[in-house]
C-alpha cells in the first residue's frame, strides 16, 4: 500500500490555475501528477480542465499537455502514443476527461481504443455532470440530481462506464476517489506498470455543482464511499477485487445511511421518500451484482 511518505514532494500541477474552489480535477491531477513523478504526456479534450489548465501562454502544468477535441480523446492518445513508439519513447500516455468526454461525447473513441487495446491510460474524473457548460445533465448524472438540464430530478440511473470498458475485456479497470487519493494513486501506478488499455473511473465531487460549500469536497466523497452510493473496486486480468474502504462494506450494516450523503448536497434537496428509497434500492442492486460477480470464479469477470 502507498503511504504519504512515499510521495514525492515535488508538484507537477502548479497552484494558482483556474478551478474553482475546492476542484476535485485539481486535486486529482495533483495526485495524478505525484503518483508518476511528472513522467507522462496528458491528453486532455474539452471540459473543465481545459479551462483549468490555462489560457495560453500560462498553464499550471509542468507535463506536455494536448487540448482535443471533445470526442476525440481516446482516438488523439492513440495516435500520440504510435508517435511516440515510433521515436522510440516509452512515454506514458494519460487521458484526463471529464464524464461528457467519457459517458457520453467521447464514448465512441474511448471503445474504439479499448476494443484495440491501445496501450494508454484512460481517467475519467466523473463530477456527474457537464459542469463547466452550466451544470447539465451527462449520462453519468446520478438518479434524482439536480441540473439545469433536470430542474426536477433525472429520472435515468448513472451509465456504468466503469463495467462497459471492462466488457471490452482489458488488462485494467478500476474505481477510485478523490476523497481517498493513496488508493487512487496505488491504482495508478498499477495501471502504469502494464501494457494495453487501461481504464480508471474517479469519483469527483463538484462543489459549484452539486451544491456543497468548497471546503467539503473530500467529506462528500468520503460519504459517497462509506454509504455504498461509491464503490471502490479493481478488475485486473478479469479478476474483481474490492479495494480501501469498500472491502468492508459488502454487509450494508457497516454502511452509513445513504441519507447523510444526499443531504449533503444541494442537488439533492428536492427529493422525496419515494426518490430516496429508489436510491437505496438501486445501491442495494449494485451491491448484489457485485458481491454475485466476487462470489462466481472467484471474482473472474472472464
């Protein structure tokens, strides 16, 4: 297991950028950044790290960094990285896209790259909406949300984009948090040290968004987790392990209610009892899935 001390003390995303606040993407990248030790090129298509990441001439980050365009993530690092073979360069490639990029914009690319087993590394920070067009719904918008684009509620589940990259059949694929950035950057340098396509889905609570003050990010994730609304798992070669904090939240007695999560956030506030329930029976689902997958082959997905 990581451990702080093992971090480098050296800071490949710069402070005074762009984000907003207490910015989950900024705070991943940090992490992002310290898990590789600044030794990569990051492929980054329209969203909020486009405007995080500066206006030209000025950028926080201290890596190569490539803008694209919003549905061309996956297929850009693709090329960048036969480029990059070809001139000899064992460079890791990352992909840093938003869940419009992923879930929905992007989704055709990001298949079309797992489906071939291109040899890069796809995050998804996934704050659960289009956050920095005006906070409209994505297919990664959770049941019940708030957006402007769902002034009532959505009434759709999350896409499980995390599943369907592992469909594909790939070395790698994982869940993380923000909220804890040692399992996260554990999975990014496991990610890191294989070949082929490797796929890392990590949750990221948007205050501005989601209706929360700033200073509470890492508390709403940490929520997000511990009442089973967020779970923390990896799939390496076909093979399902519950990961942190979620390896003990398979009996949902040592979950928190999923209420203390929703009434965290603003975008929740309308919601009723029959919306709540809907919720639980829908985590209570993921869960059964999850656990029937660990109990089948010994969590063989293959």
């Amino acid at each position: 297991m990581v451990t702080i001390k093992e971090l480098t003390r050296e800071e490949y995303w710069l402070p005074g950028n762009s984000s907003c606040p207490g910015c989950p993407a900024a705070l991943g990248l940090r992490m992002l950044g310290k898990a590789l030790e600044g030794k990569f090129v990051l492929v980054v298509p329209a969203s909020c790290t486009t405007v995080i990441q500066g206006i030209y001439p000025a950028t926080p980050s201290r890596v190569p960094l490539l803008n694209i365009a919003f549905a061309a993530s996956a297929s850009a690092a693709s090329g960048l990285r036969a480029a990059l073979r070809i001139r000899g360069l064992k460079v890791p490639v990352v992909v840093w896209a938003g869940d419009g990029g992923t879930a929905d914009i992007g989704l055709q690319a990001l298949s079309g790259a797992a489906e071939r087993n291109e040899d890069i590394l796809y995050i998804c920070y996934d704050n659960e909406a289009y956050q920095n067009t005006g906070i409209q719904r994505s297919g990664a918008t959770p049941y019940g949300a708030w957006t402007t684009t769902t002034p009532l509620g959505k009434r759709e589940h999350k896409k499980d984009v995390p599943m369907i990259v592992a469909a594909h059949g790939v070395p790698y694929v994982a869940t993380a948090s923000i909220a804890y950035p040692l399992d996260f950057v554990e999975k990014v340098r496991k990610a890191a040290s294989k070949s082929g396509f490797r796929y890392i889905h990590l949750h990221a609570p948007c205050p501005v968004g989601w209706r929360f003050p700033p200073s509470k990010t890492v508390e709403v994730g940490r929520l997000a987790v511990e009442t089973g609304m967020w779970i923390l798992y990896e799939i390496e070669d076909g093979v399902l392990r519950l990961t942190g904090r979620s390896r003990v939240l398979l009996d949902p007695s040592k979950r928190k209610p999923i209420e203390e999560y929703l009434r965290a956030q603003g975008r929740f506030s309308h919601l009723d009892e029959r919306d709540v329930e809907e919720l639980k029976r829908y985590v209570e689902a993921r869960w059964r899935e999850l656990k029937k997958l660990l109990e089948e082959r010994g969590g063989c997905l293959r």
